[in-house]
C-alpha cells in the first residue's frame, strides 16, 4: 500500500479527489433534476464546437420570460435527428425552480406536458 501510495503522490491524490467531487456533482445535479422536473419547448442553435473542440448542441428556452441557455453533447442527435439543426424545436427538461439545471428530452413521458411558462 505504501508503493502505490509512494509513486502516486499528493499531486495525483488531488486530481483524483476532484475527480471524484466533480463527478458526483454532476450525479446530484442530474438526480435532483430527474426529481422535480419540468419540461419546456426550446429552440435548437445548432452544433458547435466547446472550449476542447468537443462538439456539442446549444439550444435556449424560456422560463418566466427568462431566456435562458443549455449544451448537451453531440451524441443527443443520434436519438434525435431533427433537433439538432438550427432553429428546431426542442424538449428541455429542468428543476422545477431552477431552471439553470437543465438538459434536453427526445419525447415527454407519457402524463406529463409542456409548460406555458414561454
């Protein structure tokens, strides 16, 4: 134990310390969204490039006539084709009262229906 703890040293134990913490971040985040959600129409900005190159799509919606402004990945338009050009219509699921903490939908679930919050 000692070996494995002698070769990664405190620099590595921090990195893999944020790690862990950035991640199970992003599981709260998602879990609490999954909890309480709300879903909205949006409107599709089209694919673009992130700050490492990644590809992502952008799209904004409205809440309390608040715009406001989300990314997924680019691999949501492999389970939704016609939401990924510019200026589609879209499905954004976010915390009811918390609209920053939002993600993108193919298909509402099935009782559930869009707000008029726009």
């Amino acid at each position: 134990m000692k070996k494995i703890f002698g070769k990664i040293r405190w620099s590595g134990l921090t990195i893999i310390a944020l790690f862990i913490i950035i991640y199970t971040y992003a599981i709260v985040k998602k879990s609490i969204r999954l909890k309480n959600p709300t879903y909205v129409k949006g409107t599709s900005l089209g694919i673009s490039k992130g700050v490492r190159g990644s590809l992502y799509l952008y799209y904004s919606f409205q809440v309390n006539n608040q715009s406001y402004k989300g990314n997924v990945t680019n691999d949501f338009c492999k389970t939704c084709s016609a939401c990924c050009d510019s200026g589609n219509a879209v499905i954004v699921r976010y915390q009811k009262g918390n609209p920053e903490n939002n993600d993108l939908v193919t298909d509402l679930p099935s009782g559930t229906s869009l707000e008029d919050d726009q």
